[in-house]
C-alpha cells in the first residue's frame, strides 16, 4: 500500500519515486484525498532534491492523463505547436500560428491569460471584438479540420492536477522548481494530441528564467520529457532583455501582429516568427531544413496567405476582421503620453520586468487571475537596445486611461539605464537544443 506520506520522505531524502508511486501521488491529489499541506511539502521536495528524467516522464504523464485530452488523429494532417515561457511584447503566437497553418501544418494552439509583468495570448485576441477562444472540443477539432489553426483556451477538463498544483506552487515558493515548471509546461502542451513542439524559452531581465543557464537547463528538461514521451520537441534560447518589437499591450500587440502578417513588422518580430515557424515546418516534414522553413514562412507573410489564414481563424471564432484594414476597431486609451529621456546617452539595458510591471499598474495585466483588464493601455517603444537618445527625446509613448499613470511613468524611465558608452546589444537567438545535442554544457 501506497501513502502520500511515505511519497514525501523518499524524495525528501533524495530517492528516486517509482511510477506508480508518482502516479498515486498526482491521481489522489486531483481527487482531493490528499490536503494542499501533504502536496506543499512534495512539491517543496522536488524543489530542493529535483527528479530524474524518468520520474518528469512519470510525473508529465500522470498530469498529462489526470483529465481529458485532444484525440486529433481523425484528422488528416500533422500536428504541431509552439510554447514560450512568456515575456513582455510576446505577440508571436499570434501571427506564427495562421503562418506556419499557411503552409500546410495543422497548428492546434492552446494558450494562457497574462499573469504578473507577461501578457497571455488569450487576452490579446480578446482584444479584437467578438473572437472568442472558449471552444467545445467538438468545435475546436472541427475548427482544426476545416482551417487548420485553431486558437483556444484550456479548459478545465485538460491537466486538472496541473492546475491545481500550480495554485498551490504559486502561494508555497515553489514556482521557481525546474522540474516543476517544466512538466507543468508540457503535461498541457502534449494535452493537445500533438506530434512536434517547438519550445521558446526566454531568458533575461524580462522573463521567469533570467540566467541564461537556468533558461537552458529548463530547455533541455523540457526537450527531453518530449523525447521519453514520443513527441519531437525542439527548444530555441531567446532573449528577454527588451520588449519583443515595439508594441507591449494586449490591442497595441494585436496591431502588430497584423503589421506582421502584412509583412511590414518589426525586424525582431518578424525574425522570431520566421524562426520559430522554420522549426514547426522542420518538426512537420514539411521542409528538410531550416532554410527552406524560413523561405516558406517568408513567402507566406509576403504573398498574404499567412493574413488570409489569420481572417479566416478569426471570423471562425466570431471576430470582428474588419480590424485587420481599420485599427480603431480595436480598444484604446484614452491618453498617449511620452516618456523622455533624463539624459543623453546609449540605451545599453532594460529592466524588462520593471516595463511589463508598468504595464500591469496601468491596468493592462493582472495581479490575481480574476482581475480585469484593460486592453487598451500599454507601451510602445520609440527607442531599442544600442539606440542613442538625446536628452528630453522620448524613449517610450505610454497609452493610458489614468490609473496608476504617474507611478507608472516614473518606473518606466527608471528601467532605461543610459550611458555615454556603447556596449554590444545581446543576440536575440541563443542555444538550439535538440534531442541530438541534449547533454552538450551550456557556453554563454
């Protein structure tokens, strides 16, 4: 007989659990037999002891089957996706997914709301009036099978242990546990019945990981929970040491998106979505490398099939597509008001967290998942990373509709940090990690 108790003193004492063991553990937790005291201190456990590769696959499946899953394999087609571990200006699953659709890969997308300084992919689709991302899943594998993208959210039928060891991760100080991020990340993603995952995992001042080294260490758990679970994942480092384009705001980021997929985008934008998309059309076979991927994903933002795939998801789901040629159809503030620069100098860092946290005073993420948000309100960029400003010249317009402006606005010039000498601006890209090269030491 199996007691959580026993569970609990076996990875205290940095023993390796048993499938069962792990399985027991999660399938009664779920089932509330087990209290949030006993499930705190395993997770506390895991924290300081951390788990095998084989105990992650354990742990991934038992969450992973603690609810229902997406049966896709009615539908014609392979099935991939993307995840990234969040940052702010983060907009790239939304023109990324009816691309890479454009080219003949089915892309079933589940996202998540913003929390804290990232915003969710979910809020900023709701942004544009009417689209909806609660779907049946009778509608969103009808959805899937007609278009080939479809955008939703997760419901509570899918990884109910995963959510529910989430809630109790967040108030216990163990949110920051590798092992425990990373099989929480995946039990949802490999939810969706796919066959190739390619993962963003961001690193810098701007993201959960900001040590290059804990980023990649998370990358690499990740890869090889896909691979011990019969999914081909690959994972990309990218940094989060500024914004992602110019627009941070949940509508600001839906116009970008669509700037994108007109292939008019920020340089940074559209190189993570061309990226990012060459590694689903790899994962796919679609492409027998990378740059064939990145011309596809090319030529599809240039010829306007990736912006036709975004019209059709987007009527599919009851949107209003009428905003793709008219942006005031979307939310906005009711002030623009710049920030200048204090001095003149180099802009030779972001403190991105202290950006996306400004955005979230204004109103535009939240503090409590039950929060409301503005989608009007957020940032948009006037200067980069390496750009030289002069004094009173504006770093950043905020978009406001007053809360919290002035507090807001202090923090945002305090996180530009301006110097009279340059330094080399950080790449966007990092290490690539594959099954191949999972054991490789990190160099950064």
């Amino acid at each position: 007989m199996i007691r959580a108790l026993d569970v609990i003193i076996k990875k205290r004492n940095g023993n390796i659990l048993s499938d069962s063991e792990i399985q027991f553990l999660i399938s009664e937790y779920t089932n509330g037999n087990i209290p949030d005291y006993q499930m705190a201190a395993f997770a506390m456990a895991v924290f300081f002891k951390s788990m095998s590769g084989a105990e992650l696959s354990a742990l991934t499946t038992a969450m992973l089957h603690s609810g229902s899953t997406l049966d896709l394999s009615s539908i014609s087609g392979v099935c991939v996706d993307k995840h990234s571990t969040g940052g702010v200006g983060d907009k790239i699953s939304i023109p990324l997914a009816p691309a890479v659709a454009a080219c003949g890969v089915l892309v079933p997308m589940i996202s998540g709301r913003g929390l804290g300084h990232t915003g969710g992919t979910l809020d900023k689709l709701e942004s544009i009036p009417g689209f909806s991302c609660k779907l049946s899943v009778e509608q969103f594998k009808k959805q899937l099978a007609a278009i080939g993208c479809c955008l939703g959210s997760q419901t509570d039928e899918i990884a109910p242990a995963d959510k529910k060891l989430y809630a109790l991760r967040d108030v216990t100080g163990t949110i920051e546990s590798i092992p425990l991020i990373a099989s929480s990340i995946m039990s949802k993603k490999l939810s969706e019945g796919i066959q190739g995952l390619v993962l963003d995992v961001k690193f810098g001042s701007g993201a959960f990981m900001r040590d290059p080294k804990d980023a990649y260490l998370l990358a690499q758990t990740m890869v090889d929970i896909g691979a011990r679970m019969g999914t081909q994942t690959v994972a990309r480092l990218t940094s989060m040491e500024q914004p992602i384009g110019i627009m941070a705001g949940n509508s600001l980021e839906i116009c970008e998106s669509i700037d994108v997929l007109k292939g008019i985008g920020p340089k940074d934008t559209n190189q993570l979505v061309i990226e990012l998309g060459a590694e689903m059309l790899l994962l796919s076979k679609k492409v027998s490398n990378l740059d064939d991927g990145r011309a596809q994903i090319q030529a599809v933002l240039k010829n306007g099939l990736a912006l036709q795939k975004f019209i059709q998801v987007g009527e599919a789901q009851g949107a209003n597509m009428r905003v793709v040629d008219d942006y005031s159809l979307l939310p906005h503030a009711q002030f623009k008001k710049p920030v200048f620069a204090p001095k003149a100098g180099f802009i030779n860092s972001m403190d991105t967290y202290a950006l996306g946290t400004a955005i979230a005073f204004l109103g535009g993420g939240r503090e409590k998942s039950a929060d409301i948000i503005d989608p009007g309100v957020g940032i948009e960029m006037c200067m980069k990373l390496g750009s030289y400003v002069e004094e009173n010249q504006p770093l950043c317009i905020v978009h406001s509709s007053g809360k919290n402006e002035a507090q807001a606005m202090k923090q945002i010039e305090e996180a530009f940090n301006i110097n009279a000498e340059k330094i080399p601006v950080p790449n966007l890209f990092g290490p690539r990690i594959t099954i191949q090269n999972l054991n490789e030491v990190f160099h950064g």
